[in-house]
C-alpha cells in the first residue's frame, strides 16, 4: 500500500515547514489527490490519521480534497468529468485523447500557529 510511505513523506513535509516557521503546531493540512491519481484518498486518509498520532499534525484539521480528471473525447471532442481512467465519453463511449486535472497529489495549503 504506497498510501502509507505517502502519508510518511507528507508528515516529513509539514515537520520540515514547521520547523523553518518554527510553529508549534498545525491547525490545517489540505491536500488535492486527483481521482487519476492512482492513490486511494481513504486508505491516504486513513494511514495519515494513523500516522499524525504525537506529531505536529496530531490536532490538526486534515482536508482532502478530491478532484475529478476532465477526459476529452478522441471522437467527438466533448469534456467531461471522469472518476477513473476508464471512463468513456457519456455521449459516444469512446475513450478520452487527452486529460486535464484529476492527477494531482500535492500539500495545498497549511495552516500554522
């Protein structure tokens, strides 16, 4: 499960930004995961709740945030959301030529005190 060893690097992350603000704690994480992605926002979340235990992240407001791919279509050029890489074109069911969006993972924003 590579949603542990990311929730691992994101901890490191905020460590290494609270302590260059030398903040004490952490009120709010948000975090952007993609739907193409290819990482699984609950078990992310979970392994993160796990893992923030007696961290600076321990009383924090974690927010994930999902956002949907936008697949256009090869055939007839229609946008469209699309919640994994399999999604077809809802007017022609053809696959998608190009994707926008939906394959983020990133720290959006943090919230110190």
């Amino acid at each position: 499960m590579h949603e542990f060893s990311m929730a691992v690097e994101v901890i490191n992350l905020v460590q290494r930004e609270a302590k260059k603000r030398m903040s004490v704690s952490i009120q709010e994480i948000k975090i952007e995961v993609g739907q193409l992605s290819g990482v699984d926002a609950e078990a992310f979340s979970s392994a993160l709740k796990l893992l923030v235990k007696d961290s600076i992240l321990d009383q924090a407001y974690i927010n994930i945030i999902r956002t949907p791919g936008i697949g256009k279509c090869n055939n007839c050029n229609h946008e469209f959301e699309m919640y994994h890489r399999m999604t077809t074109c809802p007017k022609c069911e053809c696959f998608p030529s190009e994707f926008s969006g939906g394959q983020e993972f990133r720290v959006v924003s943090l919230l110190v005190e």
